[in-house]
C-alpha cells in the first residue's frame, strides 16, 4: 500500500515513519510518499528518516516530490499535515489577537479562525485534487484547525476524509490507566461516553466491565493527579461539571488568566516553535536525528506550558510526552480500515444526528469503531446545558468561517469572529478580520474579492 503524506517535510513526518516501520505494526505500507513544496525541507527530514531506517529491519520505500499528482497518484492513504504560512503565519496568529486583548493562539479562538481563512482553501483544493487523481483513497487529516478543514474536505470527499487528534485518546487512556485500581476486578473491558468538537470535549463516562468507574476517579485526589486534564483544570472544576474535559477546554475555561500568562510570557508558543525549528532546519548537523530528537523532546515538554503554574512550564509528566501521539492514531485508523481488524477510537465525522442541535453535516469528535467498511461513530448521551450550548457557539463559528471561504464575504468572517465565545466584542471582531486581512495577504485577497 501507499501513504502520501501532504507536508511531507514537515518536522513530526519522521514519527510516522516510525509508526509504520515498528515491528509488529499492523498494517504494512509499502510506499511512503513524501510530497512538500519545500525541497530542503524534504531534505533535512529525508536525512533524519534515512538514520531512523537503518536501525528497522523492515521499513517501506520512502519517496520525495513536489509533484502533487505524482504524490496522490497510486495512493491508498492521504495523510494531510500542512501548515499553511508556516510559523511565521501561526506568530501573526498569536500576535494580531493578544494585541486586541484576546487570545492569541494557534487553534483556539481568533488565531485559529484566521488559521481556518487561509488553510481551507488549500485544503479544499486539495480535496478537489484527491478526487480526481486518487478517488478511492481515504484522506486522514491532521492540519489544524482539524475539525473545520475535515468538514470543509468532507464537502468534497465525503465520508472518505476523517479527521484525527491525539488528545482525546489520550485522555481517555490516561483516564482508565488512573481507574483501574478503582474498578471491581474483572476482564478489565472498557467503554467510555466523548463528545465535542475537535479541541472542545468531555469524557462523561468511563466503564470498565460495565461499571462507570468516572465518578471514582473523579472523587479520588490519588487518581487524578496522574491526569493531566485535571491538573491543568482543577480537581474542584472537574468534580463540580462531572466530567473529564479536552486539555484545550482550559482555554475556555481560564480565559482571562491564559491571556494574561501568554501576554507577560517573552514569547508565544508559535515565537518559540519558529526559532527551534529554524534552528534545526537551517543547522541539523552531522547528525540530523540527534538533532531532531533533542529538538522534538524539547517541543513536548513544553506543549501547552501557559496552563501550568510558574516553574513547571516544562515539566510534562512522562506518560503525557512519550504517548502514542497522532502518527499511532493515523497507523490505527489506517490498520482497522485495510485489514478489517476493529478499532475502537475518538475521531472528527459528521454529526449525522448524534447532537440534534447541530446540522447533520457539522462535523463532531466522538468514539467510533472502524473497520473495513469504514467508520462507524456510537450513539451517545444526550448533550445538554453549558456544554451544548458551548459547542453550539463554537460549531457556528466554524460554519461561518467555512462560508466566508467559500464566498469571500468580509461579512461572515466578522461575523465568525465575533460568534466565536472568546472574542467579546463585536468591535473587536471586526478589527480582527481587519487587521488579519492586512497581515496575511492571501486573507486579504479572499476577503476582497481579488
């Protein structure tokens, strides 16, 4: 089989080729297939890739190109993980909104609908691209923000395009790891109840053999500090609303006080990321892999360094940095779809009725078994009270950004903006479609009509 990986010199590529090339993984890729319009990117990651295959005894054939047609030709599988503006882009992101007061971050909020006006067209056209020139592959997306660039791609592709993160299963593994000393013992069978959107969830129930373990785990203080979600929430937040929720609700939730520690810190997430990986990209040295390694360690311990207290910004707990993270979520989707081998994961599809209040077409994250037929999300409790209305803000927000895409209307975009819960002003919705316009041109192309 082949994987074609849509930014395919960008730095994580390598841990998907280290997913693919394990022993024991279960699925085998014959053909990775790069595909990036940087050439000295594909470069350096070709190096580090090249290292990394001299100490696997089976790995699959890795190929470079700039050709998009070349790279979707023959592919069974699509992986889109593609930075559009790079992370100079993601700086004017962060930048152009803590100036206003607001938060300034990649997915989340103001930055991460001006991430969505300038990526969704590409991916859209990426889309358009995927179905003419390899039809019958399944497109695995990755490229933020992921829950509205897969239900811009699905318009295209349909059911053939899911979105993935890594933060849900995570969650939820660190969450039946912490139970299981809590649970009656037994074959330690586990099913769990995840809703939201991409980077806006809860897990509401954890059940082990048939017993929901949740209300335990969270009455228990020896439990939860081994979840991070908790930590960087509260043990009182958690308790009080029920529920385990997505580390990025914490942006939601601690709004106010994550402006003020992005805004006092020397510099954003994107600042930090640009300077490492120029470091590394422009100097990875006689030994890229050492290099990448040092750097990738490095990047996350640090993840989401703004939500814990001063001093422990880089102190990650292990089992949250050395996860599986989302090259084993895409390795596990790609596995239970060719071989038939059921999965069970937490996965962006479309609604299709689970939240009656959505559209049917609005793409949702819930648990969902796959299998060769493809995937098949699971009934789900009824969403009710803050955390609908919650997701319900945020999903017209994301429908509207998708329409201003569509239309180039300045309107819709300000209107996205200001829908969204963490802009609070409309005037300030409206400086901000502004001001992005001004800052990325390709924004203010769409927007004008030019």
């Amino acid at each position: 089989m082949k994987l074609t990986i849509i930014g395919g010199g960008g730095f994580r590529v390598p841990q998907v080729f280290e997913a693919v090339a394990a022993a024991g993984a279960p699925v085998v890729i014959d053909e990775l297939c790069l595909y990036d319009t940087s050439t000295a990117r594909l470069g350096t990651i070709g190096a580090v890739i090249d290292q990394l295959a001299e100490t696997t005894a089976r790995h699959p054939r890795i190929t470079t190109t700039d050709d998009l047609d070349e790279a979707l030709t023959g592919a069974d599988f699509v992986f889109s993980a593609v930075r559009i503006g790079g992370t100079e882009g993601r700086i004017i992101d962060e930048r152009t909104a803590l100036d206003l007061g607001v938060l300034g971050q990649e997915t989340v909020g103001p930055g991460g609908l001006a991430y969505a006006l300038r990526t969704v067209p590409f991916m859209t056209r990426l889309a358009e691209r995927i179905k003419t020139v390899a039809p019958d592959a399944w497109v695995i997306n990755f490229t933020n923000p992921a829950g509205i660039v897969t239900e811009a791609m699905r318009a295209v592709l349909g059911d053939r395009v899911v979105g993935i993160c890594d933060t849900p299963i995570g969650l939820m593994r660190r969450a039946a790891a912490a139970s299981a000393p809590l649970a009656v013992p037994g074959e330690g069978t586990v099913s769990f109840d995840y809703v939201g959107l991409n980077h806006l969830g809860w897990l509401r129930s954890l059940a082990i053999d048939g017993v929901d373990v949740l209300p335990a785990l969270l009455a228990s203080d020896e439990a939860l500090v081994d979840i991070e979600e908790a930590r960087l929430m509260g043990f009182d937040w958690v308790r009080a609303i029920g529920a385990l929720p997505n580390e990025y609700l914490y942006y939601y939730y601690f709004g106010r006080e994550a402006v003020e520690r992005i805004s006092a810190t020397d510099e954003t997430r994107g600042e930090f990321l640009d300077a490492q990986q120029r470091g590394f990209f422009d100097a990875p040295g006689p030994d890229p892999l050492a290099s990448w390694l040092r750097t990738r360690h490095e990047r996350e311990s640090s993840y989401m360094a703004e939500s814990r207290p001063e001093g422990e910004e880089g102190e990650r707990q292990a089992s949250d940095v050395d996860g599986g993270g989302y090259q084993q979520v895409a390795l596990d989707l790609m596995a239970a779809i060719a071989t038939g081998r059921r999965s069970t994961m937490i996965l962006n599809v479309a609604n299709a009725g689970l939240v009656p209040a959505l559209p049917d077409d609005a793409v949702i994250e819930v648990g969902c078994t796959v299998d060769a037929d493809g995937v098949h999300p699971w009934p789900i409790a009824d969403v009710t009270g803050e955390m609908l209305g919650l997701m319900t803000q945020v999903k017209s927000a994301e429908r509207l950004v998708i329409e201003a895409t569509r239309t180039g209307s300045r309107e819709l975009a300000w209107r996205a903006f200001a829908a969204h819960p963490l802009v609070d002003s409309v005037g300030v919705a409206k400086t901000l479609v502004q001001h992005y316009g001004e800052r990325f041109d390709s924004i203010g192309r769409l927007l004008d009509g030019r």
